[in-house]
C-alpha cells in the first residue's frame, strides 16, 4: 500500500515547460541542453564567483549554492564571496561553519559535498570556496577603520555602497569571471545596492539573482537546503518537500555605454554622478552615417571626420557594408578577422587602383581592428560625438556598426 508518508524524500522538481527569458536584452529559449541560458556562456575555463549580500539570515547562501549546483547542467561557483557585517560574520560562523546536531559536520561542509556528488566533481575539489567580507565603516576618533555591526544610518548606506562596488570591481574586470549576484540576503538597501553596484561594473555575461523559497520554509530556522541531512525540521515537514526557484533578474550593464565606467577604484556615488553627466551627451538613436571612400571623410550626423588611409578607412568601409546589408553585429571580435580579410581580397579585386591596402598583404589582424576602433573612438569624442561610440566603437567585444 503506498501512501503520502512513504513517498520517496526528493526535491521537488516542476516539469512545466518554461517561457521565454529574457536577460539583458537578449532572449533565450529553452532546450534540451540548458535550463538556465545563462550558464551556456561559461566555459570550461570560465571562473565562476557567486556574490552574495547576507544578513542574519545564512540560509540566503545555502539555499543560492543549493540552487546552482541542480540547474541543468549544474554551475557549481569556484568562490563564494559573502558581503556582510560583523554581527552577519558572526552569525555565518555559528550557524553554517561549525559542526550541527543531526548532520555530523557542519552545514557548510554538508552541502559542498552534496553539490561535488550532483556535479560528479571529486571531493577534494577546490571549488566553493568561501570568502567572507566584512564591511567596514572609518572611526573619526581612532582613525581604524572598524567592522560595521549592522547598515541603519545614511552613512552605513554610504559605506556599504562602496565596499560593494571595491568588492565587485575586480571580479567583474576579468573576462573570464562569470559573476552570478545574489541581492536576496541583508537588509533591503543591501540586496538594492549590490543590484546597483553590478548595473555599474558589471558584464552582460553576467548574472543578478534572486533566492524564492516557498512557505513555510522560508522562516524555518532548521531548514538550509532540500537535501540536507537533517531531514524533519521543527515545522514537522521534511526538507525534501520544499521548493526552491532562482529567479535572473535583468540588470543594464553600463560599462558597455562609457569606457570612464571601467575604472574600478570610483566611489558609488562617484559613479552614478559620471554615468549621470556622461548620458546628458548620449544619442537617443543610432546615428546616421556616410562614407567618402575617395577623400576617407566620414560623417556621422553630418559632422566630418577625416579616416586614415588603410587599417581604420578599411576597417569602417567593412563595417559600414555590413550595417547597411542588415549584417548583425558581431558579439566576438575574432570572429570579424576572416570576414574583414575577405573583404580586402575581394576589395583589391573591384579596386586595382587603391594602393592603401598594400600594406596588409599579410591579412588584417585582431591587433589591426583594436588599433582602429581606439583610434576612431578618439576621433569621435574630438568631434563631439561621443555619444556615438555606443554604436559604432563600443569598448567592449561587440564589433560593429548600428546605423539609422
């Protein structure tokens, strides 16, 4: 006879077919390969570091690792950096890193183990590495900067701020860190400024995410993740039976819009402030642009920019075609090389007479088409149309034009 109670204890898992997401502007569909589109950016040299905000709610953690680790295929983080305060630390401490009773290890080391068995990683794996990072606030009167207790006052706000985005910055800089950000822990400007922060500095190959537990083990004390040890919890239900989504969030990165964005080092404030400015002279619209393939003037709403002969008039000769083929853009600069070096051959053959490309008789280089975008990027902020480089010289591995 077979009856709720015997029912095997597994996590549940929902076998409805999901909508579109979209994330960041780019829509992604479902397949048999990926359930979560996010992760099929990562490679298999692709560093994985989750970011977390934490209050006295350590579960937030727990719940976020468990989560990753059984998305399809699992991502399991190299690192776990925490961001919290000193009573959060103490908190973390006490409730996921010391030995708990019922699980015969700690619950952090409980859950690494659970997360190497479902990804089949070995047990001396280095993966979930977890960096706790204390905030800390100056001392007027000592001069010591010191742990913060807890964020209530404007300028507890102010600090946090800032150690998010000094946090932060130097994960997102490398572009072979995936930075997944969870803004569920801490108290609620926590989990809003670290949003912020990732607007700010973050990659549109990165992830914001939010932590959904249903009830009523959202509040349950005992309760860290569905496959834990200690399966009957004090609200007398099995851990198994709870449900837990990850829910991506769409985040704006505007690093891609400003090159000034890149600077890691700003204050928070420092960097709203410049975005602010910097959008007063941005385009509501992709610019209009001609070529003058006999004088290598390029005008871009009208206004006049002298080319150089070569490298960079053949380099926006190329992709101006393309943009007015309706050709997309390309996401990988390497990816342009053969295409833009086809372009030359066939350029030589219709135009015996143009001397300018002799010098690329050994074909055009991905060195070649960063020297021309820095010097067209130049070229356009002299000419007061900065506001273009979005759409025509973006600093990061876009390459391509976007004309009206």
């Amino acid at each position: 006879m077979t009856s709720e109670k015997n029912k095997s204890l597994s996590p549940k898992v929902s076998t409805k077919t999901k909508p579109l997401r979209i994330r960041n502007s780019v829509i992604f569909e479902k397949t048999p390969e990926y359930e979560n589109p996010a992760v099929a950016i990562i490679t298999q040299n692709t560093l994985i570091t989750l970011v977390l905000v934490s209050g006295m709610s350590p579960s937030i953690i727990t719940e976020t690792v468990w989560k990753l680790g059984y998305e399809s295929p699992a991502v399991v983080p190299d690192e776990v950096v925490v961001i919290t305060t000193a009573d959060g630390s103490e908190k973390i401490n006490s409730t996921l890193l010391k030995p708990k009773k019922g699980w015969k290890r700690s619950v952090w080391e409980s859950l690494r183990n659970d997360i190497f068995s479902k990804a089949k990683l070995p047990t001396n794996s280095k993966k979930l590495q977890l960096s706790i990072r204390i905030i800390e606030i100056p001392d007027i009167e000592t001069g010591i900067r010191k742990p913060a207790k807890d964020i209530r006052t404007k300028n507890d706000n102010d600090q946090a701020a800032n150690f998010i985005i000094h946090t932060l910055s130097p994960l997102t800089e490398s572009e072979d860190n995936h930075v997944i950000a969870s803004i569920a822990g801490g108290r609620k400007t926590m989990g809003a400024l670290l949003y912020a922060a990732m607007s700010l500095v973050g990659k549109e190959t990165d992830r914001v995410t939010h932590v959904l537990v249903n009830e009523p083990y959202e509040t349950c004390r005992d309760f860290f993740y569905p496959t834990q040890p200690l399966q009957i919890l004090e609200i007398m239900k099995p851990a198994a039976e709870a449900v837990i989504e990850l829910a991506d969030i769409s985040f704006v990165p505007l690093r891609n819009k400003f090159k000034e964005l890149d600077e890691p080092r700003r204050t928070f404030s420092g960097l709203v402030q410049l975005y602010s400015r910097k959008e007063k002279g941005a385009l509501n619209k992709a610019p209009s642009v001609e070529l003058d393939i006999e004088t290598f003037i390029l005008k871009v709403n009208g206004r006049p920019i002298q080319l150089s002969k070569g490298r960079e008039a053949t380099l926006v000769n190329f992709l101006l075609q393309r943009a007015k083929n309706g050709d997309t853009v390309y996401s990988n600069r390497d990816d342009a090389v053969p295409d833009l070096n086809n372009f030359v051959i066939e350029w030589k053959k219709n135009n015996p007479s143009d001397t300018t490309l002799e010098r690329f008789s050994g074909g055009i280089s991905i060195e070649d088409i960063n020297r021309a975008l820095n010097t067209l990027r130049e070229k356009l902020e002299k000419a007061g149309l900065g506001g273009a480089i979005s759409y025509l010289a973006p600093e990061r591995a876009r390459v391509g034009f976007e004309i009206s």
